[in-house]
C-alpha cells in the first residue's frame, strides 16, 4: 500500500514509485540458508522454476522500472519469485 500511496501523491509531479517483490535471492545474506544441500533442495521445491533467484534477476526488474519502458507504469508491484505467488 505504501508503493500505490506514494504513486499517487507524487504522481503529479511526474514521480513513478514502484516496487520489486522477491523471493529468496542467492546473495551472502541467504547463504547460510542454502548451505545445506537438503534444505537447499526443499527451498528451491517451493519455487514452480525449481532454482533460487539471483541478484542479476532483481537487477533486470530494477532496470526496467528505471528505463523508459516503464514510463506508464506507476503503483506497481512486480513479483520476481520464480512462481511462487502463482501457486
């Protein structure tokens, strides 16, 4: 909700908020999670691709949001997450 309210507060000054919702990203914080390989397997289970995110495949949906593709596009939530939401 704060993502729409500021979307439409600032949208009159021509100010986009948008936001990225991920799931589990591989980075150095998530590591100790997917040490072990069996945890690691049942946590990549839960993901419809069956694998981890990367940071790489935040940053396309952060690229996105700042290019001029998404120059209509204001309020949003884009879910990065391999699928999980969908289920």
């Amino acid at each position: 909700m704060l993502t729409k309210t500021i979307a439409v507060h600032d949208a009159q000054d021509k100010i986009r908020c948008n936001c990225i919702a991920p799931a589990i990203v591989e980075t150095s914080l998530t590591a100790s999670l997917t040490r072990d390989a069996t945890v690691r397997v049942a946590i990549e289970a839960r993901h419809p691709l069956v694998r981890l995110g990367t940071p790489e495949d935040i940053a396309r949906a952060a690229v996105y949001f700042a290019s001029d593709e998404s120059c209509w596009t204001a309020g949003s939530v884009l879910t990065v997450d391999g699928g999980v939401m969908a289920q």
